[in-house]
C-alpha cells in the first residue's frame, strides 16, 4: 500500500467493500495487513515448537540421507568414466558425484580428466 500511496494510485474492492481513497479504506488495508502478519508469525512459531518438540523425542528432521557406494562411485571414475556418466549409472546427481569423490581423495578428486 505505500508504493500506491507513492503513486496516487487508490485501490477499491467492489467484493470486500473496500476502498483506500478515504481514511477508514486505509486503516481497514492496514488492519488486514497487521493480521496477516500476526497469522504468519504463529505459523512459524508453531513450526518451530514442533520441530524443537520432535528433535527432543530423537525424531529425524528433513530428507532422508542417501544410500551411496562411494567406493562403486570412486572405482568407477579411477577406470575413466566422466561424471556425467558416473551420476547416471548411480541415480544421483552430479553434484552429489563431486561431493563423494572429494570427501573420498581432495586430491585426486579432478582425476582423470574430460568429464
């Protein structure tokens, strides 16, 4: 509402029977607004408690971890597959590829080259 203010733009709702060329339109957009705040920050809130309440009980938050053979993985790129090639055959992504291969050996993790 202050970038309509800015640009003299009024806003009227034929439905909601609002219109915010006068002050009580104004006042009612702002207390609309002020609610939805509110509403929003006891969404995140009882996120939250719920989260803390289940990280108390030992219950596991979020994506389940990925069952990888980093050693398939790690032999498979020492006989020269790219790593294009190495994602596809394992189902996961290049990235994910990357990652094991640099936890693996940081220092062969660009080895052979061509990928």
């Amino acid at each position: 509402m202050d970038e309509f203010n800015r640009l003299n733009i009024e806003f009227v709702s034929f439905r909601e029977q609002i219109d915010t060329g006068g002050p009580l339109g104004r006042a009612i957009v702002v207390i609309i607004g002020a609610i939805a705040e509110l509403e929003r920050s006891l969404i995140v809130e009882r996120v939250r408690s719920g989260m803390r309440r289940a990280r108390l009980e030992g219950r596991h938050i979020g994506r389940p971890a990925l069952e990888l053979d980093r050693d398939a993985i790690c032999r498979d790129r020492c006989r020269g597959q790219t790593i294009g090639q190495i994602a596809r055959e394992h189902r996961i992504s290049r990235t994910t590829v990357h990652r094991v291969l640099h936890l693996q050996n940081p220092a062969e993790a660009a080895v052979p080259k061509g990928s």
